[in-house]
C-alpha cells in the first residue's frame, strides 16, 4: 500500500506504508538511494556491529527488524520536514497505522 505525501513547494513523494521488502533483500541500501543518509549509517553501523559477534546472523536479525520499521520511520521523517498527505485516502492510511494523528 502506498500514501502520496507533498510539501508546500509542491513536490510530492510516493511512499511504501507497511513491510519494507527491498530494506529486508537489501539492508541499508534502500536508505541510501533514497537519500536518507542518517538512517542508511545507523543501519549499517548496527548490523557491522551485531553482526561482527555474532558471526553475522545478528546482521540478518536487524535487516529483519529493520524491514518491518524502517517505511514507518522514513514518513515520519519526511512529516517532520513539512510533506503532508496529499488526499483524503493517504491520510486515512497514515492515520490508520497510527503514523500521523487524528488531530494533525
């Protein structure tokens, strides 16, 4: 399911709510490319971490976690930065998963 989210220059966004396949196939990299820079490095700086203890199935576990987060993280972010849903439909889905409230 995807929400259409525009800031006040006009500009608009399409965004994957939900499980997030490519971070699950392709760990930091989805970040990157779409230029969240701070979430690709904190990403790839945990499963460098947890995954050097652990042999690397640490590395695969917070790929798993980051997959079912990291969508839910990057709206918010692009929220904070002044994009809002562009429709009725958008914003009754980022309500209905609790991303932005019934009041905003």
């Amino acid at each position: 399911m995807k929400v259409v989210l525009k800031n006040p220059g006009g500009l608009t966004k399409e965004v994957k709510v939900g499980f997030s396949w490519t971070t699950f196939f392709f760990g930091f990299l989805p970040a990157l490319f779409r230029g969240d820079l701070k979430w690709a490095i904190i990403m790839l700086i945990i499963e460098a971490v947890i995954g050097s203890f652990t042999l690397g199935v640490g590395a695969v576990v917070t790929g798993i976690v980051f997959s079912f987060v990291y969508n839910k993280i990057y709206i918010k972010e692009l929220i904070e930065k002044g994009y809002t849903p562009a429709d009725g439909r958008s914003r009754a889905i980022l309500e209905s998963r609790q991303i932005l409230s019934r009041a905003a």
